[in-house]
C-alpha cells in the first residue's frame, strides 16, 4: 500500500506532465530500444524489428538502440557486466525519451543476468521534467503484491526526482515471443492518432491486448499490467513541422537537396495543423537536428548463444540547435562539419516546436535530403573554439565544491561553428577526467547550439559516482573544420551526507543600504530552506533571514539574498561590524540534509 506521500508524488508527476512548460522540448521525439544479448539472438532480434516497424511507419521519432552484446563484455568478480550500457541508459534517462522499450531477461530487482539496469540506479535519476513511459518485455519487472519488497518497476514510479511516468510491465513471469508482439502493438496504438488525437494509454494497452486472439499469447498478455493513469494520455507532438526551404530551393518540387562537407546552409519551414496548414498563431522554439545517413554496427558475439549481427543507427548529427518560431514560421543557418561520411546517401531533419504559452507543441522530419561530398567554395578558417568549463552552473568558480554527481558544463563558440558530428576517430567533443584518457567522455548527443546562433552552444553532461576529494576535467572540442579548442575546470567533491558550504560572503561589503549574501554548495538541482542569523560583536542575534529556493549549486549576484541592513523589528541597525551564520537545510529523497557555514563578518 502506498503512502500519502508516495501517492502524492505520482499524482505531481501527471500534472506536470501534462501542465508544466519545461516538458515541451524534444525528448519527446526520442523514443529508445534496449535489448539483452544470447538466447540465438531472439531479444536483439525482436527488439529490431520492432524499431525498424516503428521508424518507417512513425518518421517523427528518432529511434536509438542500446543492444547489449554491441558493447564490450565485462568480466567481474560478480559476473558478466555491461557497464557502458549501465552509463549509456542513465544518460539516456537525462536527455529524456519518450518511451523507452526492453526486451529480454529480467526480474523484480533489475534487467539482464548483468545487471544493465538495477533499484539504485532508478532511484538516483533525476529527470522530473523529461519522463519516460516504459515498456518492459521481461520478467517480473513490476510486482506490485509483494508488501515485504518493492520492486525496481515501482520504483521508477515511485521516484520523486523523476523516474517513469508509467509502465507497460510484467508482474510475473512471460516468454519472450509473445512479449515481441505485445510490444509492437502497444507502440502502433500509442502512436497512431484517431480522429487526429492520440489515445490515452489506457485504451492503447486495451487495444494491443485485445488485438491477438491466440490462447497462449492472450494468456502472456494477462500478466501485463498498466502502472500508471489509464486516462493520461502520452506526450506526443500535438502538431506537424514540415520544412519550406533550403538555401533558397522551395522543397515542394520533389527535388531533394545535397548538403555537403563545409558547406553554409539555410532551412526554412512551418508549423502545421491537422490539414497540413500553416498555423500563423503558433510563436516559440524550434528544435532542429540535421543527421547524417544511417551507418551500420555489429554486435560482438561474446557469447556461446550469441550471433554477431549487423544493425543500423542513425545518430551521428551534424547540427543541433534552437530557432525562433514567429507566427508560425522559422529559418536556422549551420554549416556542415567537415567530417561527415563523404559518401552521398540519404539524411534526416528532425524537428520538435513548442508554443509554451500555449501549452502546445509539435513535429515533424523530412528526408528528401543528400549528405556527401565536399562543398567546392568551403571555409577558410583556422582558428579553434573557444571551450569554458564548469560545474553546474556558469557561477561555478574555479576549484569550488560539487556532490558526488554533478552536471559537466561547458560553453563553446566558434565562427562557424562546433564539430559535434562523430565520423572521424580523434574529432569527437570529448571530456576526460583527472587525467584518465582510456575512460573519456564522449559529448556529441549533449551539445546544443544557442537560440538562433550557431556559433555558439552548450554541453550538460551528467557525471556520477565520484569520490570525495579533488577533480579536474578538461574538454577537447573541434570545430567544423577540424580546429581544436581546450578549456579545463577542477572541483572538489564533497560528502553527500552533508550540505558542503563555500566561498559563503555578502556583497558589497561593507554596505550602506543593502548587501546579499551569495555561497557554493555540493546539492545540485534540490530545493533548499537558507536560514542567515545575523549577531552583533557580543553575540546578540538581531535578524534572522528565512528563504526558500531551488538552486543549481551556487547562489550567486542574479539570484543572492538580500538584506537592507534593518533588524528583525524593522529598525536600521547601528554602523559596526556584524556577523553572520548561513544555515541550509534540503530533502534530498532521503530525509533532511543540513549545512552550515562558520561565521563570516
């Protein structure tokens, strides 16, 4: 039996889902398959055919795919893990998606015999804003009639910092073919839209159950259970996108367009309603990514029942970034990395809009496009970006303190523009920490150009599971010509048991009408309670200072606490020397966390 407070927590949840602005962006373009290795290939092999169904039939999502055996194989002393699927799903989780689908072995604590997804890791996401629907073709996942265990599917639920928004998931035992067909039915009705809508999820599950009539897989179906509201419906893009332009070239000829290495280029489009027609009301941001073709990867066979195989992705991107969307319409101007696979073949745009004053969104992908070749006028250039590095937030100082799993943060500009597109071994947006180039950090599908600027754009990369003490971390970029940029930061990780407090001062100092008090701290993204106790010299307290705030790990000028130098009856204080205590206090998921600063003058 719930809580109150858990109950409390999933109904949240469904109101911002549905209400809160910060949702409208292209996560919900995002839809993600993962699958376990062995067993002759049947889970990579179902989970393929489902997502090539899904992307031909529903262009607007881009698919990835997290098969494991395409990973390296890790022998421990407690088995065989993937610790890069481990990472490549909790990465995945903080970009957002969609959906996210498994198919393959599983239980109540987790996914695979390697344990690619376990209950610690669900409980440390932090993704209010971006939440998935999860599909979950595996065993046992979701018990929820257990009251002495809480199962790994409960607790993504369950999660107050993010999690699931629902799931399509097993409470008991199930076999796998059958698992296949339900899977790709439950994604077809989610999907498609009656009467221009899309159904809710209940309905969408009823749908795919009730489609399959065969004793044994009606039997399979039964012991899939909806967690979640049956009656909310999934964050599809309400609207269409479809692109007008290229460089000049009006795309409704049929004639597709060559977009080539170094090459400037143009695009022009519209949002569009139900009938394809332009919606001259809609005003916000276009999010645009150009992809280059589809390329092929292999899985690595490392085991006896499993069979090296060949699957396509398209992920490598030439471009990411933000337009303004006026009445309706927008154009965004990039140039092409000069790494692109040369050879000509088909691309992608993919386009999420969002109208938060409206509450309302859209999308759209176009593929009538070549990506190949050399532009013959190309770039003269030769100078390399420039590459910021923080921690959190562009506050972060130099060498200031951080929790265990802070945000990598870095602030890159060229004239042309950043190399973000992955083809060539040595030209990625890589990070490495302390030194540790064997383990570096591949930052490509993290960056995002600024809002109608190309020349500029920003990483968040989240790190975890670091220890107390002192870090550095530099990043390497290129930009679209293949000149390099460095930039480096080094932080110091502090207990997460505690609310590590630094660089705590007041400013101006002294003051004559006002002052604010501005700090560091390790709790990244958490609402905080400040408690500031101001005494005079002999030790009589005579303000106390409450605020309330929800910060990225520092407070600084823009958003510090101020104070107009009266006590707490509302009389100026005399002139003299002052001091000062900052307390915090915050409910990080696992009770109260408390800081607090010495005292300061």
């Amino acid at each position: 039996m719930k809580t109150p407070e858990e109950a409390e927590n999933v109904v949240n949840k469904l109101v911002a889902y549905d209400t809160d602005p910060s949702m409208l962006r292209d996560w919900r373009n995002r839809v993600l398959f993962v699958s376990d290795d062995e067993d002759l290939n049947l889970h990579i092999d179902s989970a393929d055919a489902i997502a090539v169904d899904v992307g031909q039939n529903f262009p607007n999502y881009n698919i990835d795919k997290l098969y494991i055996d395409a990973f390296p194989q890790e022998s421990t002393p407690a088995g065989d893990r993937y610790s890069q699927v481990n990472q490549s799903i909790d990465r995945s989780i903080f970009k957002g998606l969609l959906v996210m689908a498994y198919l393959g072995h599983g239980g109540p604590k987790g996914w695979a015999q390697e344990r690619i997804l376990n209950i610690t890791e669900i409980q440390d996401w932090n993704n209010t804003d971006r939440l998935p629907l999860f599909l979950t073709a595996t065993c046992s996942f979701t018990g929820f009639d257990d009251p002495g265990f809480v199962s790994a599917g409960e607790e993504t639920i369950l999660n107050a910092n993010g999690g699931a928004i629902g799931l399509l998931s097993t409470t008991r035992a199930v076999y796998a073919n059958e698992n296949a067909l339900l899977t790709d039915a439950a994604l077809v009705n989610l999907f498609t839209k009656e009467n221009n809508a899309i159904p809710s999820i209940g309905e969408a599950m009823q749908h795919a159950k009730n489609s399959f009539t065969s004793p044994t897989i009606t039997t399979n179906s039964r012991k899939f259970a909806l967690i979640g509201d049956p009656a909310m419906v999934l964050a599809v893009p309400r609207y269409g996108v479809s692109t007008t332009k290229i460089n000049t070239h009006d795309v409704a000829d049929g004639i597709a367009d060559t977009l080539r290495a170094l090459q400037r280029v143009t695009i022009e489009g519209v949002v569009v309603d139900d009938n394809g027609l332009p919606m001259t009301n809609f005003n916000g941001v276009v999010y645009p990514t150009i992809y280059d073709k589809t390329a092929s990867v292999t899985t690595l066979g490392q085991d006896a029942s499993s069979r090296v195989r060949n699957f396509n992705v398209q992920r490598n991107i030439l471009f990411k970034g933000r337009a303004s969307v006026q009445n309706g319409a927008f154009r965004f101007t990039f140039v092409i990395p000069k790494d692109i696979n040369y050879t000509f073949g088909q691309g992608k745009i993919s386009y999420y809009a969002a109208d938060e004053s409206r509450l309302t969104d859209a999308a759209g992908a176009y593929s009538n496009i070549i990506i190949g070749g050399t532009h013959p006028e190309g770039l003269a250039d030769d100078q390399g970006p420039l590459v910021n590095v923080f921690m959190n937030t562009e506050d972060f100082v130099f060498g200031s303190i951080t929790n265990d799993k802070p945000v990598l943060l870095v602030k890159l500009q060229d004239d042309n523009g950043i190399n973000v597109a992955g083809n060539s071994i040595g030209h990625d947006l890589e990070g490495v920490l302390n030194d540790d180039t064997q383990n570096s950090l591949l930052l490509n599908d993290f960056y995002e150009a600024e809002l109608d600027d190309y020349t500029k754009g920003t990483v968040r990369y989240p790190l975890s599971k670091l220890p107390e003490g002192r870090h550095k971390i530099s990043v390497k970029a290129w930009d679209v010509s293949n000149n390099s940029g460095e930039g480096l930061t080094e932080f110091v990780v502090a207990s997460s048991e505690g609310i590590a407090l630094q660089h705590v001062l007041n400013y101006p100092n002294p003051f004559t009408d006002y002052t604010c008090f501005q700090f560091d701290h390790n709790l990244y993204g958490q609402q905080l309670d400040v408690l500031i106790q101001i005494y005079t010299v002999s030790g009589r307290m005579v303000k106390t200072i409450d605020h309330t705030m929800f910060s990225d790990g520092a407070l600084r000028r823009d958003d510090c606490i101020a104070w107009d130098g009266r006590d707490d009856f509302g009389d100026r204080l005399a002139k003299g020397v002052y001091l000062y205590k900052v307390k915090v206090r915050a409910n990080a998921g696992t009770g109260n966390i408390n800081g607090e600063s010495a005292f300061e003058k």
